[in-house]
C-alpha cells in the first residue's frame, strides 16, 4: 500500500507500554470450527438512495473517517482491532463512539457486519467482524488515500475459515505494532517467485504476512487453519516454500518463515509435515500474541514433540532460547 495511507504507515504508528500488559484469553476466538456460517447484521441498513441522502444529511465525522479507513485498510478487523488502531495511531476515541461510527457506516452501506454462527448453536459469536463494501471500495476510501483491492459484493457465502485466518494475520501484525517499535514496514499477500534449479518448476508463493524490522532481518508469517482438507492445501503451499528457501537470489537473507497455528496441538501437526520435507521454519499459535507472551512467541519442536520457545528482546534485538 502508498505511504500516504496513514492507517499502515509504521511511521506513524507508536508502540505503547500499556499493551504489555494485555491479558492472554484462554482460548482463541480464531480457530476454525466444523459447520461455521457467516451472520450478517442487516437490520436498519438504508437501500439506495436513501443511504447516500442520509450521508449527505448527516456527513462522516472524523472518527468514522479514520474507521472506515482502518477496515478499508486492514480488510477484515474487528471492534477491538480497531481501537488498537487509533490508540497507535494517537486518536483519541472511547468504544461508545467508535461502536456508534461502525453503525453509522454499516447503515449507510458503507461497510458490512458480520459474526460467525455454529449450526447447531443458538447464538452467534460474541465479537463483530467488519469489512468494506462495494460501495466504500469504489468511492469513499479514494479520499482517504486509502488503496484497496476489488471488492466483492458479498452476495456469495463467505469462508469462516479464510476470514479467520485473516483475522488471525491482522493479530500478528497488531501485536508487532502494539508491542515492537523495531517495526520497519509489513506487507500482506505479497507474491514471491522461485524456480527449480533441478527441474525448472516455477513456482509463486504470498506468505499471509511480511514483516522487516530496523536491523533488516525480516519474517514470513503463515497463518493456518483447520479448515476442510487444510493439510491437503498446506502440503502444497510448504513444497513452495522448500523450492523458495532452495532458490532464493536476492541479495538480502530471505525472510525466516514462522507458522501461526490455532494451538499447540495444532502446531505439532504441522511439525509433521515441516519434518517430512525438511523446511525450516519456526512455529507461533494464537495465544502468543497478548502481553508478555509476545516476548517468547517463536518456539521450535524438537524430535520428542518438546516446544522450546525462544525469549526474544527486540529493544536489544537478542534471542535466547528457553525451554
């Protein structure tokens, strides 16, 4: 994305102590779970063209400005996603009026709602997911400075797992921001290319995330989900990434590449898979994300399925590592 896109420029992004003491949940929301659908919120919502009268009556104040600014730039956010964004940003906003803004630009047609429901649940998850419309995709995020990819009208069914696993990349990248000021620059999706010396096979690859830092060491993040037939789609995708690692030609160090699974257990099954076609790779899970945690969030495993994590201090930019 442009630098001029405030809401992703590192430069003016601040990490706070505050966050350091964030407290880990016991479990993570973004795990994907057999028989999950998408609910979306469409009460109140204003057809054409009573919504954009209703804009025009009633403009965006500048904090539903820089909201629809952070969903358009971060695809898929939730309320709390949000308000790490402006605490890091330095906008001052309380979750009254940020949950007052969501629903102006959900009612305006500006952005979409949603939650995630089991079949056999009776209610649905207890947090909102936000994403951009067509409408805000081809209109109102231009002012913004705000480059977004196309957007779809969503009149299809949306894959809970593919959602979550964006929703867990924006964790990742929230928790280097909020708690990490060595933070050089990110990038989403990026594609990277590689070919087979041996065979000649051309390959591509888009890590969920990168991320460089000041002393110019970089990370590819991963992220997983025990989606239908996910081993099938990773085996795939970890072959690429052996052929990337065997026939990188950039002059810089290619990035290290660390797996998020949605657990530990997670993360074993994956070792597997790892282990059988030799890639290097370290490992994270959803809970290493929160407070302290962050600190000791890379781990190995070891042939005796034993985590070992790794202490890292990226104010001295040392790692140790500790079992």
């Amino acid at each position: 994305m442009p630098a001029k896109n405030i809401y992703t420029n590192v430069a003016n992004i601040t990490a706070l102590l505050e966050y350091h003491g964030e407290i880990t949940p016991k479990t993570t929301i973004f795990s994907s779970i057999p028989g999950e659908n998408v609910i979306f919120d469409v009460e109140g919502i204003l057809k054409y063209p009573i919504n954009i009268n209703s804009l025009t009556a009633q403009p965006l104040n500048e904090l539903a400005r820089h909201v629809l600014g952070i969903i358009g730039s971060y695809e898929c956010v939730t309320t709390k996603m949000i308000t790490d964004c402006l605490n890091l940003l330095g906008i001052p906003a309380d979750s009254k009026h940020i949950l007052s803004a969501c629903e102006q630009l959900r009612k305006t047609g500006l952005i979409h709602a949603f939650r995630f429901k089991c079949e056999d649940d009776c209610k649905p998850a207890g947090y909102i997911v936000y994403t951009i419309s067509k409408l805000a995709g081809e209109n109102a995020l231009h002012s913004l400075g705000v480059a977004i990819n196309q957007v779809d009208n969503y009149n299809v069914v949306m894959d809970p797992a593919n959602i979550k696993k964006k929703l867990a990349t924006n964790q990742i990248l929230f928790a280097h921001l909020k708690l990490n000021n060595e933070v050089a620059g990110f990038e989403k999706s990026k594609r990277y290319t590689a070919v087979n010396k041996t065979t000649d096979e051309h390959v591509a690859i888009k890590p969920s995330l990168f991320i460089s830092f000041n002393d110019e060491s970089s990370l590819f993040y991963e992220v997983v989900r025990k989606s239908p037939f996910w081993k099938t789609e990773l085996e795939n995708k970890l072959y690429r990434y052996k052929i990337l690692q065997d026939n990188w030609e950039s002059s810089k160090e290619i990035p290290q590449l660390v797996i998020c699974c949605e657990n530990a257990e997670h993360a074993k099954e994956v070792y597997k898979m790892v282990q059988t076609i030799r890639l290097k790779a370290l490992f994270t899970h959803d809970l290493l994300f929160f407070g302290e945690n962050f600190n000791h969030h890379l781990f190995r495993i070891n042939n005796m399925k034993e985590i070992l994590y790794f202490r890292i201090s990226f104010d001295e930019k040392e790692a140790k590592e500790a079992v």
